[in-house]
C-alpha cells in the first residue's frame, strides 16, 4: 500500500492569506473573531464572525474571470494555487491527465443565489443573472481548480455539511494510497456570509452572541467563519524522489453515520469514526499524541464530543492534548475539515499545538486538556483531525509527523 | 396571563410538534412531550410569528416547561405594548 505524503499547502481564512500566516495565527493563539462586516447586521440577534478582512478578487482575479465565480471558488483557486506552488509538481502530461481533485463545499454558492434570489422575491424583477447557476454549485470551485491546472483527471465535490472537506481530503487520500490517483488536490472551502444564510444560522439559535468559546463552562455557542484550505496529495516515495518538502504524512481515515438525528450530535457516532481513523491507519489510541477537535462551542457538541474522546482514549485522556482551532478561525463549515486538517499539520510539524482560544472556564462534562489559550511546543508524532456533520455525518483523518 | 395567550401557545407547540392538541398542557414539559432542541427552536420560530415578537436567545435557556414559556411570551407580549421593543 502507498504511503500519502503533503507536499502542499494553501490557506486563506479569518487568520490570514496564506499557510504560513494561518500557522503562525494558531501558533500565536490569535483569535480573528470580530464584527461581521460585508452583511448588514442591524437585524441580527449576533453581530460576529470571521471573515476574511477586506477581501476583494483584485489582486488574484481579473474582473471578467471573477464575474464566474462566487467568493467560495475563488477562495478555493487562491488556496489550490499556493497549495500547488508549494508542493511544485513535476507535471508532466500524463500526471495532468490523472490528478484528482476532490473538494468539499456545504452551501457553495449561496451567497450568489441569496442575492439572486432578492431581484425576484424582493425586488419585483422577472429574471435572475444568467450565472446565479455556474457560479452556485458546490462543485464550482473544484471545476475552477481544474481549469485554473488543466488537470483533467477524477474531480468532484463532496457536500457533507460541517464533514465536508475531512470527508473530501480522505476519499483524495484513499485515491492517492489506492494507486487510483498519482497525485490529489483537496480540501474545502465556503464563504457563508450573505443575508439570508445568516438569517438561517440565527433561527437555529446556535450562533454565540460574543465569540466561540469551545469546551469552556460559559460557551455560547458556534461563530461562523469562511475561507478555504487546499493541500496536495501524492505517494510518500515519488516525493521523496523528486526532494520534494513534505509537511506531514495522511496515514488512516475514518468516517461514520450516527443515524440518530438531524442535528444533535451522538457520541456514539463520533467514538466510531475516531476507531475507524485508528483501524485504518493501524493506530492504537495510545499512539495519538493530539486531536484537533471538531470542537464548535455549542453546548451539545462539545459535550457530545468530550464523552467520544473518553470513549476511545479511556485513562490516556488525562494526557492527551485536544483543542479546537474553531476558536480562532470560526466555523467555516464545508471548510472547516480542511483549515482543521491543516492546523494538525502545522501541529506535528512545527511541534506547536494550538490553543483553544477564548477559553474561560473548565467544563466538568468537557473534562479534556484543551490546551487552553496559549500554544504549546510539544513534539507529537500522530494526530486526528475530527469533524462531525449535522445530519450525523463523521470523517476523521490521522495524520503523522515527517520527522519520524 | 390570559387563558387566550395561554390557548395560543399550546396551539403552537402541538401544531409545531405535530401532536393532538389534548396532548399539550399548561402543566407539560418538554421532556413529557419529547420536545428536542431541534423542537424547541422550531416551536420558537412559530411563536415568533403567532405573537409577531422577537425572543432572544438568552430568555430561552432556562425554559423547560409549557408554563415557563407562556410566562416569557406574556413578559414579551407585556414590553411590547409598553413601548419600543428592549434592545436585544
């Protein structure tokens, strides 16, 4: 079986425009929560978010190619294009014609359709833009990342909710370890910040009314968040042989439905992927030295997810670090896995392991080591990055440091 | 509290749960009805439309009964006749 090593990586979030300025953001324990900014808010019970501060497509797109593209794609291209320049492929025609790219999305476009959708509904008009539809669907920012490499290979868009982009990074990482792909382009990306989205997030009454405050006592719930992260895939090998750098190896994924209910999460369900993610990587529990949690900070999940860990790690969880990035860089939902996935990168290559930041006080039904506020240089040789779906829908991935 | 606002929200939480309206008292809670949090945020998105008011997510929390919940509609119900809506 091939061994999957990470040879690329792109970011743009809350925290910044690229990798390195989201690691040295989550190393730093910065938190880019703040006021929501490109919406009007006067009408909204919660003000904050994180966004990416003062985007604009200029410098990354001319202005015809971002007329075909909604925020979500073109946060994707961005983080594909720093994500392929870093791992600096030796395309050659044949790799071209075999790459996979495989993203994930949760609304894709909405925001377009969102104000689509208001020329009718709102505005009394009788036609909607002719690209509300190419620029809405989830797998847009996929076909964007393929046009922008002429990769021509097996491209597609996973949508699992919150999973999407673990689930997206672990179908690339089989494809990849299977021989079915030489080399894979993944990760998720989102941009949830238009009115009616919002205005749906809001009626759900999970949203935190300050910031995201994951495991602590006084939680309040989750705080949106958007952008994307991409990494590049191949066989741990050929990299080696072309010298190329490697952050980190994807060494099991795990996935699980809880079939139990659309939005509460079960422990049960989450405990399961987790074991699968070891199964599948041929870990033993006591082999895991970090997770970054899914960690949303709304009263069920973190509580739902604590009981998970006890589940699987049993006595080991008094010495197992577990934080949630969520803290600083929001919930971007169908990109969440992908920014998750890469703070653990960043974790077991750099040997700092994020914080959780905002956090105020110890849960007794959250009883974890959360690495609370402030990083912690630690030298970890295996990690899970863990997220859970509404809809019960769970991806894990473990992931392993290069320096072993 | 009038029997009225009482009727209205037993009305709303057995239209919104899809239970017979017997089923639903001032003395029910929602473990009883088997009202989840799912439920709950739905049943409040109703009782916002019945009552045309806003419910903000702090006077929620603690509710866990029929009788709690017509309380905080009537207070709701009370500030809004009394002046512009409390600033949220």
């Amino acid at each position: 079986m091939v061994r999957v090593a990470i040879t690329g990586a792109g970011a743009i979030c809350a925290l910044g425009r690229t990798a390195a300025e989201f690691a040295a953001a989550i190393s730093s324990g910065r938190s880019a929560i703040g006021p929501i900014r490109s919406t009007d808010m006067s009408e909204f019970r919660f003000q904050n978010g994180a966004e990416v501060p003062d985007y604009s497509h200029t410098p990354y797109f001319d202005d015809r190619r971002a007329d075909f593209m909604d925020r979500f794609a073109q946060f994707a291209v961005i983080a594909a294009r720093e994500a392929v320049a870093d791992a600096a492929p030796a395309w050659t025609p044949e790799l071209r014609e075999n790459a996979a790219i495989i993203t994930g999305s949760c609304v894709g476009g909405q925001s377009t359709e969102d104000i689509g959708f208001q020329e009718v509904y709102k505005h009394g008009r009788n036609r909607v833009h002719p690209l509300t539809i190419p620029k809405t669907m989830a797998n847009a920012g996929a076909s964007h990342i393929s046009m922008e490499f002429g990769v021509t290979g097996p491209s597609f868009t996973i949508s699992t909710a919150c999973s999407s982009a673990a689930h997206a990074i672990g179908q690339a990482y089989w494809m990849v370890r299977s021989g079915a792909a030489p080399l894979a382009i993944t990760g998720g990306s989102e941009a949830p910040f238009s009115f009616g989205i919002l205005k749906a997030w809001e009626a759900m009454r999970v949203v935190s009314p300050d910031t995201c405050r994951p495991f602590s006592k006084d939680r309040h719930g989750m705080i949106l968040g958007e952008g994307a992260a991409m990494l590049v895939l191949e066989p741990l090998e050929a990299a080696r042989a072309r010298g190329a750098h490697i952050h980190a190896e994807i060494v099991g994924f795990g996935m699980s439905a809880d079939a139990s209910h659309i939005t509460q999460p079960s422990a049960e369900g989450a405990a399961r992927a987790m074991r699968a993610a070891l199964r599948d990587a041929a870990l033993s529990p006591e082999q895991i030295g970090y997770i970054n949690a899914h960690g949303t900070g709304t009263l069920a999940n973190d509580i739902s997810e604590s009981a998970a860990i006890h589940a699987v790690f049993g006595s080991r969880v008094k010495n197992l670090p577990v934080s949630s990035t969520k803290s600083m860089h929001g919930h971007a939902l169908g990109a969440a896995g992908a920014l998750e996935c890469l703070a653990s990168i960043v974790a077991l290559r750099d040997g700092i392991l994020p914080p959780t930041a905002n956090f105020n006080e110890p849960d007794p039904e959250c009883d974890l080591d959360v690495v609370p506020n402030h990083a912690r240089a630690a030298r970890v040789e295996y990690a899970l990055s863990n997220s859970f779906a509404f809809g019960g829908l769970n991806a894990v991935l473990a992931l392993r440091a290069m320096a072993y | 509290m009038s029997d009225d606002l009482i009727q209205r929200v037993l009305k709303v939480i057995a239209t919104s749960k899809r239970i017979p309206p017997e089923t639903v008292t001032i003395d029910s809670d929602f473990a009883q009805l088997n009202i989840d949090s799912m439920d709950a945020v739905e049943i409040l998105f109703a009782l916002e439309n019945e009552f045309d008011i806003s419910i903000p997510d702090d006077a929620v929390r603690a509710v866990r009964n029929v009788r709690q919940m017509c309380e905080g509609i009537d207070k709701l119900m009370t500030d809004k006749a009394s002046g512009p809506p409390a600033v949220q």
